[in-house]
C-alpha cells in the first residue's frame, strides 16, 4: 500500500498500515496523496469491525506530536490495539522512538524491524533527510 503512494505524499513518507484482528484484516490504509491523513489514521477510519484486542502492522514508527493532524500513536492507543508491529522506527526527532514509548506506556506490544528492508527501501527519499546531515 505505502508503494503506490510514492512520491504522493509531499513532505510526508508514504507509510503503510494494516489492522489484524483473529487473523483477518479489518483496516488498511496509506498515507493519501499530499500527506494526510496519515496512514493509521486512514486505515482506524476504515475498520470493518472493533479493533480492540488487533495488530496494527505499520511501516513507520506512528508518529507521536501534534503537527496538522493528532499524533497516530494516540489514535491506535485510543482504538485499544493490542499489539503493534513496526518496520522502522521514525528518525524525525519529533518522533524518534516516541511514538513507540506511547503505545508500550498504554499496555501495548511492540515490536520492531519486522519487514524493515523493504519499508527503508519505499521511504528512502524521506530516511535520507535525516541521515545525510553534512
């Protein structure tokens, strides 16, 4: 999902996001063109059912400040996920390990790096920005 919106997002990564819940998808979404909303947000907007007790698989760490729209960590909190599954961790200082904090402080699982190579590969233009400092 986060591959087809690539180079559509304006300043934003395109970030992917899937919601499992008992080995189903219940929600899916990716960051939309200009950068809003956010991939979790999209994908919480479009639930099929309850996401309580659900997986939450993001490519990007869901960010954790308040910029032009709520941080997506609150709203996956919020949504009472139970675990979340992410490929990297955001390296905007805003962020960085942030959102991360705020969901394992409200009880939630996560995790990282699983499917990392590929997210780093779609998000590289963004990651790019923060590692190539002269």
């Amino acid at each position: 999902m986060a591959r087809v919106q690539m180079g559509r997002t304006a300043e934003n990564p395109a970030v992917g996001c899937v919601i499992v819940k008992n080995a189903e998808i219940i929600g899916e979404g990716a960051t939309q063109d200009g950068g809003r909303p956010h991939a979790e947000s999209f994908a919480l907007a479009n639930m099929t059912v309850s996401p309580e007790g659900a997986t939450a698989y993001v490519t990007l760490e869901p960010c954790s400040h308040h910029g032009q729209t709520p941080p997506c960590a609150n709203a996956l909190i919020k949504a009472k996920i139970a675990r979340c599954v992410i490929a990297v961790i955001d390296p905007d200082p805003r962020v960085n390990w942030r959102g991360a904090a705020l969901l394992q402080e409200a009880g939630i699982d996560v995790v990282y790096g699983e499917g990392e190579a590929e997210a780093r590969e779609i998000m590289a233009t963004f990651l790019r920005q923060f590692t190539n400092k002269d």
